[in-house]
C-alpha cells in the first residue's frame, strides 16, 4: 500500500507542523485500476469508474483492513483488475491510498456480474 502525495503532505503537516488540515477523513471510497494507479492515483483507470464507500477495523500493530465487503454491482465491462485507490469522496475529493489486489495478480472482471473484495482482503 502506498501512501499519495495528498496523503504525505496531510500528514506531514499533521505531524510536524500541529495542522491536521482535512483529517480526518469522514468516509473512504474505493477504486479499481488495470495498473499502478501512480502518486495521484488517477493513471491506469478501469472501465468500472463508480467509487464504493469502505471502512476498515481498527490498526492492529500497524495493519488494518476492510471490516465489510466492499462490491461493485453489475461491473461494466469485461477486464482485470490488479491495484486500488481510496478516495476521500465518491467522486472528486483527495486520493489517499493506493494498493494491489491479490498480491499484484489481480481479479478478472466479466461484464454484468458483481465484483466483490471480501471482508479483511484490502
């Protein structure tokens, strides 16, 4: 997982410099990728573009992960997904995370049919 530029810069100003500036986040919205999202997490957008809303448990020894399953109903079109970004709003807003899904490999997508990430698997 990959921390964005927006997300360095909020905690760094969190940290250093006593401003939390937008933190914290009131809701998290996910994103599918076909590759590396990059630092602002817009490059290599998959077809399905709806962000879903995510929350995770508590950081446990510095891991956390999604407490509910995460699902895309009825995904548009017929491809691979093998990364993720989190996203401050259901459209615009601030990226925030970036990661791969199933170790980089990645999940194939058939048009029509949900897609779903499984609790604790982000």
């Amino acid at each position: 997982m990959g921390l964005t530029t927006y997300s360095k810069a909020q905690l760094a100003n969190a940290l250093l410099n006593n401003d939390v500036g937008d933190l914290p986040i009131a809701s998290v919205f996910i994103k599918l990728h076909l590759g590396d999202p990059g630092a602002a997490a817009t490059s290599n957008p998959a077809a399905e573009t709806d962000r879903i809303a995510a929350s995770f448990g508590a950081n446990s020894s510095g891991v956390t992960s999604n407490d509910a399953a995460i699902t895309w109903p009825a995904v548009l079109d017929t491809e691979t997904v093998t990364h993720w970004s989190a996203w401050s709003a259901s459209s615009g807003g601030n990226a925030l995370l970036t990661g791969t899904l199933n170790g980089g490999t990645g999940y194939p997508l058939n048009a029509g049919n949900d897609f779903v990430i499984g609790i604790g698997e982000l």
